[in-house]
C-alpha cells in the first residue's frame, strides 16, 4: 500500500466527516479522488481542512474566564429573570447560520429586514421590542398584519397563525400603573387599537390568534431586548425600537440552533403555557407580496440604509448572551455616589473577557458610554498596548443618563481621555526587559448626520447601534448598551460570533465614517472637542 493511498484515504475520510458536520466552507469541489497530488498537497489540504474545523469552536481562553466569571457568583444569579441558563452555561453555547446584516434607520431595517420576514409566517410570529409608540414604524407594522389577514383569507387558511408581541414601555401612564409581576399585563382585544394594531375581528378571520403583553418594573427596569422570531426557524435582532426617531440603526438575520436559544428565552420571559409547537409539518400555502407597504426605497450609496451578506460560510461559533433584569441592585437615587459592581449576568461577563482578553484592537459603537466598569477595562486594554475606538452619540437621551447613572456620556469620555492622557504621560523605566508596552491607540468619535442628506427620511440623526468588536474575531450585537442602564438594570440579550478574520465591518464603517465628528485622536491629542 502506497504512501499516496493512504494520504488519499485519510484525506477522503475527513473531508467526508467535516462536510457532513457542515465543517467545510470553501464552495469548490475538493480534489479527493486526484491520485495524481503530491504528499505534500494532500497535507497542505488535511492542515487546512483541520484548521476549518478548529474554527467551530469557541476557543476556551475566552470560554474558560467568562464561565469562571459568572460562577463566581452564580449565588446572586439564582432568582434572575430569566435564569433557566444559571446551573447549565454551556446551554447558551451553540451555532448559528448567520445571513444578513442591516444597519439603517429603524424604520428601514423593520421595512426591508423584518416586516417581509413577517409576512412570510405560516405558523408563528414572536415580535419583542422595548418600546412602542406611534410612529411610521407602527403603522407600517400594522399595514403588514392587515396585508397578511387579507392573504389569508383570501388563500382560505385554516391553520392558525400564532403572532405575539411584547414590549415594555407604551408611555408613562402605562408605566406608573404596570403590574409588578413577572407576568406581565396582557392587552384586551379591545385596547389593540389604542396601540395601533388592526382589529380583532379581521385577525380572526385570518385565523391569527394575536396576543399583545407588556413587562416592566418601577423605577427604571424595562425589559429591552429586540428580536423577532419567524416560524421557530429565521430570527433577526435589530437594535431599534418601534418608534419616531430617526436613529441609526444595526439587525443581524440568524438561522440554525441559535434560534432555539432565542426561543427559549422567549418562553421563559414571555411565554404563555397555551403556545403551540413551533415547527410543524405540514402548512397551507400562502401566496402574498412580501414587501412591506410602505417599503424605503434606497439605492444611494451615501444613504445609511445598506446591508450585506453575512461573510461566513456554515455555521459560526455562537453564544447567546441574557442580561437579566434587576429591579433594585442597591438602587440610589444618587446613581454616581454608588460604586457597587454591576450584575453578572452573561452578556456583561462576555464584555468584561472580552476587554480583558483583547490583544489588538477593540471597536465599540454605542448609544452612550456611563458604565464604569467599560471605562476602568478600557483603560486596563489601553495599558496593555491594544487599540481602542468608540463610536457613540452626543447628547443622546441625556435624562435618561442623568437618572440612570448621575452622569453623561460626554463628562464620562471627558474623564476617559483625562485618565488615558495620565497612562499615556507615566514615564517608562529604560531597562527594555522590565518596560512595560507603550499604551495602545485611543479614538472616540461622536455621530455627525450628513448636511447634506438632513432633509431625507432615511438620514439617521445619532447613532443608537450597539456593536463590539475584538481583535476582528469576536463580534457582539444585539440590545445592550455601555451605559449603567444596561449594564446593571435594564434586561437585554447579545449575540456573540466567533468569526476570525471577521471583514463585515466595511458595512457600519462606511456609513458611520462619513458622520464622524472627532472628540479625541491619540494621534492628534489637541483635536478634543
């Protein structure tokens, strides 16, 4: 038996192995049968293929400490809402089929992302938002409902069609007389018009059987995760609201196991015990449009509504990340005179590894910056050399800062630069092996809309996208901020993707680089605003 033959043997079989765990992402036919490659392509192919597979895991210097983390102080975590995760973390650890990414304003990403999405339910429809208010969003959220009822009845379908909203805040009337219980408050049929749906009656002649909930907690805890859940098998997880505001905007649109994460979650915050099963067999065709009424139109390329593939082929290495909600964690009405550690809940120990981790570069873009603990690891990646950039807002939802936090984004990034300037200036011993790294890069952006596109209705105002980026291989998206909000109170939910050598960036970079008004270049330190 040849050395050539047993190459090839060996090679045919793990190929075999790793398409058949959706391991390989090259679309080219693999050369399996070639007998006429040298034993050193054969090895150079088996490396490659070994490395592809190596990829779909996370690897364990990030699994490890985020784990240890969290088990730290599993104790504080037991009466979490939600905390089916707490005594089995490796249940949040999965993979998923990324395919989109959107970034827009809100009502761009529910027109072209998730409102098709919706009219393509033939079983079940899960919309979770933060908040709710009348608003172009609203209405075309609504037309869509009509859109499908009238499909519906017009196909004669008699399989039910189970679509549940929730949201947390509708005002502050809703808000200073909400239940407080984890049930939540379910909407009457009839009040569905005061909230800008369609009546029950032509969603009962659809067959939709329309549930409407509400969850929040006085003072300050809402419930603000954003996803939306199609047939148990598509989900998408935007950062917008449904609401007014001409905001910018990010969705990612995910397929495979990830979407049992989602559900799971669902069931445990928002689920009813009378919910269906999700995946059923056989189901009614129904032919409708699946544009949205109302769909933006956008073709420029110096519009922010854009969108991409997902650059990943097969599934990704991903975690699902809760942050639940805490009411009262030592709540004060003087946020800044308290310095106790926020909740370690999954998505903020995922952040803490992550900078802690860091060993080149760490990207940020937020809505604001008020957490502490962000700014203190920050500071620690800076010292060790890596490079940091933050992308936020200026004056965003400064009352809600104040409340929340005592403080600003711009007296905290003010204090940041004030504090990196300090690290930056310490001297450096001269015994080249006890000298520590020079510290790493500092550039803090705040959003500038486009004077010349003020006036268009997709021109977003500031920036409410919520995305972390590690050393171009870990991704984060979904609700949370680095802001005190999110980071002791607030629910929320990430999605982190282990994607190395990550090149989607180019999609909020384009975008984001021509609305940019610089607050501090460690480059060009006199350039602070």
């Amino acid at each position: 038996m040849s050395i050539d033959f047993i190459f090839t043997a060996l090679f045919v079989v793990l190929a075999r192995v790793c398409c058949a765990a959706n391991l390989l992402i090259s679309p080219s036919p693999l050369p399996v049968c070639d007998l006429t490659l040298t034993r050193y392509n054969y090895l150079h192919l088996l490396i490659k293929v070994i490395k592809m597979a190596e990829v779909k895991e996370f690897p364990q210097s990030f699994v490890r400490p985020w784990k240890e983390l969290l088990q730290s102080r599993r104790d504080e975590q037991q009466d979490d809402f939600p905390s089916y995760y707490v005594n089995n973390i490796d249940s949040l650890i999965t993979t998923s089929s990324p395919k989109t990414l959107y970034v827009g304003t809100g009502y761009s990403i529910y027109t072209r992302a998730l409102l098709p999405a919706i009219l393509s339910a033939k079983h079940s429809v899960q919309l979770i938002t933060c908040y709710w208010a009348a608003s172009p969003s609203l209405d075309a959220i609504r037309d869509t409902f009509e859109k499908l009822a009238a499909a519906r009845i017009e196909a004669n379908v008699k399989k039910p069609l189970r679509i549940t909203i929730g949201f947390s805040s509708f005002g502050l009337f809703q808000k200073l007389f909400h239940p407080a219980s984890r049930e939540g408050y379910v909407y009457e049929p009839s009040k569905w018009s005061k909230l800008g749906l369609p009546n029950q009656q032509l969603l009962q002649n659809a067959n939709i059987d329309l549930t409407v909930k509400s969850i929040f907690f006085t003072p300050l805890s809402v419930m603000h995760p954003k996803f939306v859940i199609v047939d148990g098998k598509r989900a998408w997880v935007p950062s917008c609201n449904v609401s007014w505001e001409r905001w910018f905007e990010g969705c990612v649109e995910v397929e495979g196991a990830i979407v049992d994460r989602l559900l799971a979650f669902y069931d445990r915050v928002w689920g009813h015990d009378d919910e269906p099963q999700r995946r059923p067999g056989f189901q009614e065709d129904v032919q409708v449009d699946q544009r949205a009424p109302n769909q933006l139109q956008v073709n420029s390329e110096v519009s922010a509504t854009q969108s991409i593939d997902f650059p990943a082929n097969g599934p990704v290495p991903t975690i699902f990340l809760p942050s639940p909600h805490h009411r009262n964690p030592r709540f004060s009405f003087f946020p800044f005179l308290s310095q106790t550690d926020p909740p370690m809940t999954p998505l903020n120990a995922a952040l803490l590894t992550l900078f802690n981790n860091a060993q080149r570069r760490i990207t940020i873009l937020t809505p604001n910056v008020t957490s502490w603990p962000v700014v203190e690891s920050l500071l620690d990646a800076l010292a060790r050399g890596v490079d940091v950039q933050i992308r936020t807002s200026k004056g965003m939802m400064l009352i809600e800062q104040l409340v929340t936090a005592g403080t600003t984004t711009s007296w905290c990034l003010r204090k940041f630069i004030q504090r990196y300037n300090a690290l930056s200036n310490q001297p450096r011993s001269s015994d080249p092996e006890a000298q520590s790294p020079a510290p790493g890069k500092l550039e803090i952006f705040y959003y500038k809309q486009l004077d010349a596109r003020r006036d268009q209705e997709d021109e977003p105002v500031v920036s409410h996208f919520k995305m972390t980026l590690v050393d171009d291989e870990y991704l984060v998206l979904g609700s949370g901020n680095m802001d005190r909000a999110s980071w002791w109170t607030s629910q929320e939910i990430g999605l982190l993707f282990y994607v190395p050598g990550f090149q989607g960036q180019h999609l909020w970079n384009d975008v984001l680089e021509k609305r940019a008004e610089v607050l501090f270049q460690s480059d060009h330190p006199k350039r602070l605003i």
